[in-house]
C-alpha cells in the first residue's frame, strides 16, 4: 500500500520520541565521552572514532566526512529509505499515534500501530495469570522447587513476576478468551495458544510449567519461558518470535539490570534465567541472560548501551557443555573482540558449577572476586588450547602452535597482536627465554607468510640468497660508510666520544676494515677529553703519512658533514646499526650453510641448533633494521 502523506504533528512527535543515541545504538557501537557519545563513522571507513552523537542536541555528527541530522536522518542516509517510511517505522517503535493528511487511511494505520499495545495487554494478562495459579493448591510444587530448590525469597519470585502454567490444555485459553474476552487471533500472535491440527479450537503452547516473563528494555512482558517440573523435553521452552519478541534481540532481565550495568561499567552474561535472577537475588544486579542462543549484534549493542568501557563477561559453566556454550554464546561478538571494540571476558565457575549453583554453597563476594579474575576472551582462548597439551611432545606442539596462529591471525589491532605474539611465544618457549626470539619469528612467518618465509619447513628449504641490504648496494660500501662515519663523529664531536665507546664494548663490535682500525688505534692512544684531537693525530700523521693517507678525509667536514654529524645519537644508533648487521650477516649466511649440509634424521639436534641459530639472528637483523632511523648513504 502506498504510504499517505503523513501530518505534521506525528512527524514532531516522531522527533520528540526517537531518542538519538537509542536509535544509532541499533548500527552503531558507541562510547561515552563527556556529555556525548563516539563510535566509527557508518557513512565511511575509519578506523578512529569520528562520529558523534549528542543527546542534548539529537543530533550526530562525522568530522570525517561530515555527515550530520537527527534520528530520522540518520535512519534514512544508512538504508537508503523514504522519510515517511523511516518515520513509520519509528512511529511503531515508540508508540506514536499516526495521523495523515488521508483521513480514510489512518484508521489501518493506526490498527498496525495498536496491535502491538493490544499484544502489551494480553501478555499482561497471561502473566498475572500464571502468578495468581502460582499461589493456588495446583502451584504449590513449582513454588516449593522456587522456595527449595533454588532458595529465592518471596520479594525475589515476585521481582521477576515468577508464576505456573496448569496442566490443562485449555485453562489459559478459556481464561483470556472466554473470561477476558481478547479476540483469540489475537492470543495467537501472541504466542500464547496454537490451533489444533485435528478437529478446531486451540491449546495452550504452556502446560504444567514454571513460568518466567520475558520483558522489554520498559519492563513490559513481551514473551514467557517454561521450565517443566517433569522429564518433558524440552526442559526450557520459549514463547515463539512475535511482532514484540524476537529471541536474536532480547536479552532476559535487561530491564532489571540496565542501572546495575552502568553503575559498575560491566554487565555478566549468564545462560539461564535462573542464573541471572539468582545473581539478581545476590546483589549482582548487572547480569543478564542470553536465552539461549549466540549473542547478536543487536543483543550486544543493546548492552554496551549502558556500559562505557564495554565490558562484557560470559559466564557459562565449566564442563564441556558450558564450554560449548561460551563458544556459541560468543557469536558474531567475536569480530568486536577482535577488533579491540569490546572487552570480552569469559568466566568458568569451578566444579562445572552454573551461577546458581554456585551461590547456594559462596558468596556474593566470592562471585564478585572471580568476576575480577575472568580472563580476557583471548586468553582464555589460547588456556583452552594448551590446557592438557604435552608441549614437549612434537605433534601436541605442533597442534597447539598451529590453533594459535589460527587465532593471531583474527587479530586486526597491531598493539594487541604484538602483545599476544610475545605472550604466546612465551608460553611456547617452555620457559627457556633463549627460545622466545624464535617461537617470535615462527608465530610471525605463519601469520603472515607472504612477508617472512618459515623455515621450520624442511620441504622447502630456506633461500640461499642473502636479503638485500636498503642502505647500499654491498656489504664493503656499508661497513666503509658506517665505520667512516663513526670515526668522523669521534673526532670532530668531543662530547660523544666516551657514547661511542660505551656503544662499541656493549655490542660486542671492532673496527673491520685495515685502515680504519689503523686510526682507532692512534686515536685510542689519546685521552677522550683530547682538546684538539684532531691536530694531535695529524702531528703523529707527519710521521705514518703513508698508513694514514686512506683516512685523510676523514679529519676535514663539508658543509653538509658538518651539519649531518650534529643529529646524534640517533646518528651514532645508525652507523653502529649497520656495523653490526654487517656483521650478523655474516652469521646468518655461516648457519644458513651449515644447516643446508646437516641430514635432519642423521642429525637431529645440530639440526635444531642451526634452525635456532638462524631465526635468532633474523630477529636481530630485523631489530637493527629498525634502529636505522635514517640513512647514513649520503653523509660521507
């Protein structure tokens, strides 16, 4: 049908209802920051936050890309929609009675709007009903396994509206429409009856069943759970998706916890309805349950709603079930926690213990202490991997390295991956710390195998061609310049003589070439505090002008020498950087050669020792390299 002109007065209304910050929650994960609220820009890619809401205003704004409106904007500019339908659409959301310019056509809109508060109504009903069965003779089993079984008071069974679904399989039927006279389609699309298939009428979805209210983020019932008292299966059924409840976008006793969650900046997810209203009924008035399923994108961005370092804790049980569980409660979450945009806990009760469970035989502090303690989902994760593994055994290694590349691999924040690159070689490493370069360098060759090439392979062997060295073209032009250069400083910057020699006896590193290490051998005869060291070594010149006559240069500045010397030490850093790396090139290539002669079978501990050897001084190769803050090609 096509959409009517709408009046003026529902379009403000619209405006004065449709919270901002509620509305872009929906797309967008957001951050409190002062007053307003920050998260990525969904009108272009960023990866820093852009984009920001204000809830004085009602409005949003990028600094990117300049996007801005209020709610029904935003609502159009992302789906591409119509104003009129987007202003529908928010109209239903919040209960906004509709008025068009088309009085005949009103009547139908608003019947679409009404339905949902007439569906408000009958679930109102079901519930004051299960609750009233609850305190009669043929409720009396399910309020002692309330009472006994799970020990919650009477404020706590009344708190969540607790009640009993009879075992007739008409009685809530007759009830709701023989007594309270709802239309019975109406019953039906709320999910609380079914027709039969055989012979007319219709019986109740909920028989002989402990009740639980399902209700929205206002408190209103919008679905019911049913735990049986008996063997039937399932043992928890819920209330079918509706026009109010859909199971992917609920989250049981958000509306109870939503004070709590921003109150302490965390929220719990637990499994079950139970383990949420015991938390409750403990103090721990920030926990929810997840129904059930994975937790969506929709159920997540309903929690972080109220909680601004985004944390979220799951917390399942500790036995495979419950493993299984948090794995497939996490859900499409898992791309948030990779990106860094939340900070996902998991939490194992000991003894494969539920939270109720828990509580019956701890406290409310001891819960709250283990809450404290719940690792970071990564690390839980990588415990899990190693958790009954014989590291020493060669094919539990294998294994367990090739599950945590798998999830290094998921990782896009680099502060993080570093991070867990160094804490996983750790543990790989078996605390033999010699060892963490290299399991550094095998973790890094399999997540990106397109920038380092993994020798562990005995398939393939390693490249025989040496790396090509950015600084120049050969290894003599980068010692001659390096070496060159650090004797100029020396000689012409006093002040970073003794620096010199502190850098040289710390590395481990002499003068290569003759001539050079000819001249530190006169200069080494004199005082670093030399005044004028120059014309002291030029006066011993006169008498070796022969040996001394290759290193001439090196006692007069250009301009530009002049200049380049002073940007020490990052200078001295450079030079002594390429010094060395000479130096562990030739390392590098002396172990590449052994390992290429050794037969692995034959021999299989020098085998390993070469492999070390050689990963260890890639690494350092690749330290050195960062040290070269700048070239040194051009300054001699």
């Amino acid at each position: 049908m096509q959409i009517p002109r709408l009046h003026p007065d529902t379009i403000e209304e619209v405006k004065l209802r449709a919270d901002i910050v509620d509305v872009v929650s929906e797309y967008v994960v957001l951050r409190k920051r002062g007053k307003d609220f920050v998260g990525l820009c969904p009108f272009h890619d960023e990866k820093s936050p852009s984009f920001t809401v204000s809830p004085n205003k009602q409005m949003y704004y990028c600094f990117g890309c300049l996007a801005a409106g209020n709610a029904i904007k935003f609502v159009m500019d992302l789906g591409k929609r119509q104003f009129a339908d987007v202003v529908l659409d928010l109209a239903k959301r919040y209960q906004v009675p509709v008025k068009t310019l088309e009085p005949e056509q009103r009547q139908e809109f608003q019947r679409q709007i009404s339905l949902r508060e007439q569906l408000y109504t009958v679930l109102a009903s079901a519930a004051q009903f299960y609750q009233h069965t609850l305190r009669q003779s043929q409720g009396q089993k399910a309020l002692e396994y309330l009472e006994q079984s799970r020990q919650f008071q009477q404020s706590t069974i009344q708190q969540f509206g607790l009640g009993y679904a009879p075992p007739g399989w008409e009685t809530l039927y007759r009830y709701l429409v023989e007594s309270k006279h709802h239309p019975v389609q109406l019953v039906e699309q709320a999910g609380l009856i079914k027709p039969r298939k055989e012979g007319g009428g219709y019986y109740d979805v909920f028989r002989d069943r402990l009740m639980i209210p399902i209700r929205d983020i206002q408190g209103r019932v919008i679905a019911f759970g049913g735990r049986t008292l008996t063997d039937e299966q399932p043992k928890y059924l819920n209330s079918p998706e509706t026009e109010l409840f859909s199971k992917g976008k609920t989250l049981f006793a958000l509306d109870e916890a939503k004070d709590g969650i921003s109150k302490v900046d965390q929220a719990v997810v637990v499994e079950g309805y139970f383990d949420a209203i015991a938390l409750h009924a403990a103090g721990i008035n920030n926990a929810v349950a997840s129904l059930g399923t994975a937790l969506s994108i929709e159920q997540v961005r309903l929690l972080l709603r109220y909680t601004e370092s985004k944390q979220l804790i799951l917390n399942f049980d500790a036995d495979k079930a419950g493993i299984n569980a948090a794995e497939r409660a996490i859900g499409e979450i898992a791309t948030l926690a990779y990106k860094g945009e939340v900070q996902l806990k998991i939490l194992n009760l000991p003894n494969g213990k539920d939270a109720d469970e828990y509580l019956h035989s701890h406290t409310s502090a001891d819960y709250q202490q283990l809450l404290i303690n719940a690792p970071l989902w990564l690390d839980w994760q990588i415990h899990k991997i190693i958790e009954n593994r014989d590291l020493k055994q060669a094919t539990d290694f294998q294994q367990v390295t090739q599950q945590i590349v798998k999830i290094l691999q998921n990782i896009d924040n680099s502060d993080t991956l570093n991070y867990y690159v160094s804490y996983c070689a750790e543990i790989l490493s078996l605390g033999d710390t010699r060892l963490i370069p290299l399991r550094v360098e095998n973790l890094l060759t399999q997540i990106k195998p397109s920038s380092i090439k993994s020798l562990n392979s005995r398939t393939s062997k390693p490249p025989t061609k040496t790396p090509k060295l950015s600084l120049v073209t050969t290894e003599r032009s980068l010692l001659e310049r390096a070496e060159a250069l650090l004797l100029i400083i020396y000689l012409h910057s006093s002040q970073q003589r003794q620096t010199i020699i502190d850098d040289l006896e710390t590395r481990n590193l002499e003068f290569s070439l003759s001539h050079h290490r000819f001249l530190w051998q006169q200069i080494a005869e004199f005082t670093i505090d030399e005044v004028d060291l120059i014309s002291s070594v030029q006066n011993r010149y006169l008498e070796l002008a022969e040996e001394l006559e290759v290193v001439s240069h090196l006692f007069h500045l250009n301009e530009k020498n002049k200049t380049e010397i002073l940007r020490t030490p990052h200078v001295i850093q450079a030079a002594l950087a390429c010094m060395e790396r000479v130096f562990r090139e030739k390392r590098y290539r002396y172990f590449m050669e052994k390992w290429e002669k050794i037969d692995p079978e034959a021999e299989p501990e020098k085998d390993k020792y070469y492999v070390e050897a050689i990963y260890i001084e890639k690494i350092h190769l690749q330290d050195l390299e960062k040290q070269r803050q700048f070239s040194i090609t051009d300054l001699i």
